[in-house]
C-alpha cells in the first residue's frame, strides 16, 4: 500500500488498529478499518471502539482537524433508517 502522508507514521497506526487504508487530503484522513470477527456485532461495537482510538492517535499525529470514516458514516446511516439492516450496531 502507498500512503500519502509519512508512511512510518501511517504504518504504524495500520498495524496497531488493523486499518486497511488510510488517505491523506488536504485536512480530512479517510480511514478504513478491517475485521475478523465472524459476528457481526461483536465486529461493529469492537470497530467503533478501535475507529475511535484510531481516530484520537491520527488527530495527534498528524494534527488532523477532521477525519472522514466512510465506513462508519455508512452504518450509522443505515441504523438511523432501519430498512437496510435491522441488526443493532453494538451488542444491545
């Protein structure tokens, strides 16, 4: 993978959070996080919390003011209109 912002930097986060791509733009990181988890929402509730964690690391880092997380926008989204995916995104 190529990064486009201080490799040793990103390739750390990449191994510590499991990230599977991370994209440097002007002041938004686009970041995308891979799992293992054969369930589901043991996958989504773990995920928030290491996107979080991740999240705070690369705001650090590379003093990022806003960070963009396709992934997580994604789901959140199609928990607000219930008709895509009906599972809960945490383990309630």
């Amino acid at each position: 993978m190529k990064w486009a912002y201080s490799d040793s930097v990103i390739e750390g986060l990449v191994q510590q959070y499991q990230i599977q791509s991370a994209v440097r733009m002007r002041n938004m990181i686009d970041i995308s996080i891979s799992f293992r988890h054969k369930n589901d929402n043991v996958r989504r509730s773990q995920g928030r919390r290491r996107q979080g964690q991740c999240q705070a690391k690369v705001k650090q880092l590379l003093g990022a003011q806003r960070i963009v997380t396709g992934w997580l926008s994604l789901d959140t989204r199609r928990e607000r209109k219930g008709r895509y995916d009906k599972t809960p995104l945490c383990g309630r």
